[in-house]
C-alpha cells in the first residue's frame, strides 16, 4: 500500500499581479519579471495543480530503477524536484532541465535541503539538446505545449529512446476540444476557477492574448496519438479538469 504524501508544496514567490495593470509580458515569455510571480501564478492558474504535483511523485517513486536518472524537463522554480527529495527513500539523481536561468537560480534556492541527501543537476539548456539516456522516469508537466509541433514529436521521441526499459513518461498538458461548443464551455468554466482565485477579467484576457501562438494546445487525441507514435503503446489518462490533463506512458520492455 502506498503512504499517504504530504501535498503541501514548496510555493515561494510573490503574488501574480503580471497582468494586473501597466505594461505586462507581450508575447509571454518565462523572464525575471515572470519567475518572481510564477509559484503563485501556476497555482492559481492550473486546475489540481497540487493534486498533479502529488501524483507526479507517487508515479516517480514507483518506476525509479536505482542507478538511473529521474529527469524534469522545465523544472520551472524546483517544486516538483523538491516535493520529490523529501519523499523518495533512497538517494538519487534529479535532473531539472530549463531554459531559463532565472527559473534555475529560483530552484536551486528550494532545493538547498534536498541536496544533502541526494545528487541535483540543474542544466539550463533547451530540452531537444539534451540527453536522456538512462532514465527510468521523466517528468514533462504543462512544457511540451510551448515547443512548435515538429520539435513536440521529436522530443517525445528522443525521451523515448533514452528511457530504460520499463521507464515512465509523466506529462501534463494543456489540451482544447475537438468540439467547438465543448471548448467554448470549457473555457467559461475555466475562466471561472481563475475568477476564483482572484484574477481580474482584464487581467485573465490580458495573458489570454500574451500567450496567443507562444502556447498551441493539441486536442487530447492527437496527444495521445503523438506519444503512440514516439513508441509509447501504454499510454493512459490519469488526471484531467477542465483544459488540463495528466498522461502517464511506459515504456515496455
């Protein structure tokens, strides 16, 4: 049976006031003046974002093979690889992939705890540059939709190549409908959880068009189909709300 894990995440940044007034991020892009904001703005933006993070965990700790690499590919600000440290038994290798150094200066103040009991790589590089050859778990969650669509297809591949046998992809994207009155529903509900976390409409349509073409979401059938043809033949929905959904894939052998 599997022990109950505490979910309270390392969250430290300032409250998300990006969008609030004045000039903001245009096209959106993962800055300074973003990571300062970016704890605050993801857990108030990404539907069961904690719940998510959790399950991230559990998954992680049930596929790491020792030996191998646990590796996050836009490890953001380190909450994952921080919630990880805490409750993974044995020491290991955690790998944060970012391309934005000011995100990875952030992680490596979280993980200042973390990385007396295991070994921390922060790489601050593009995902498609790197290696990810003896892994047994990766972590991708809401980053694969900010890639073009070509580079998504490639990646998956190059994450399923370097995988071990019996290795696990986790990834979380957001995703549109393939029904446009779903989506239109669909984004009204979403819109909603944002109101009710605080986020003025202005504010809510002021990112809505910074992230216009810088973040092109899949329906989840084509998600799914992409992970299909990288390798993945397991490939399951584990959690999904709203726009938002957690896919889980092995890698048989």
């Amino acid at each position: 049976m599997t022990e109950p894990l505490e979910t309270e995440l390392y969250l430290s940044s300032e409250k998300d006031e990006l969008f609030e007034k004045g000039p903001w991020p245009k096209p959106f892009a993962f800055n300074a003046e973003v990571v300062k904001v970016f704890d605050n703005m993801v857990s108030r933006s990404v539907p069961l974002y904690r719940e998510v993070v959790a399950a991230t965990v559990h998954w992680t700790r049930a596929y790491y093979q020792p030996k191998t690499r646990i590796i996050d590919v836009g490890c953001s600000t380190g909450t994952f690889l921080e919630l990880l440290g805490r409750f993974l038994k044995q020491p290991a290798i955690l790998v944060g992939i970012d391309n934005s150094q000011d995100m990875l200066d952030k992680a490596r103040e979280k993980l200042t705890q973390v990385q007396q009991i295991h070994q921390i790589e922060l790489i601050c590089e593009s995902a498609e540059n790197i290696s990810f050859e003896n892994s047994s778990v990766v972590v991708m969650n809401y980053t694969l939709q900010f890639l073009s669509l070509p580079q998504r297809q490639k990646l998956l591949r190059k994450i399923y190549q370097g995988l071990v046998a019996g290795g696990l992809l986790f990834l979380s994207e957001k995703v549109r409908s393939s029904c446009p009155q779903f989506q239109e529903t669909i984004t009204n509900h979403y819109e909603a959880f944002k109101t009710r976390n605080g986020y003025a409409q202005n504010e809510i349509e002021r990112k809505k068009e910074a992230l216009e073409n810088v973040l092109v979401p899949l329906t989840e059938a084509q998600q799914l189909q992409m992970l299909n043809d990288s390798g993945f033949k397991q490939v399951e929905s584990l959690v999904k709300f709203h726009n938002f959904v957690s896919f889980v894939s092995l890698k048989l052998g």
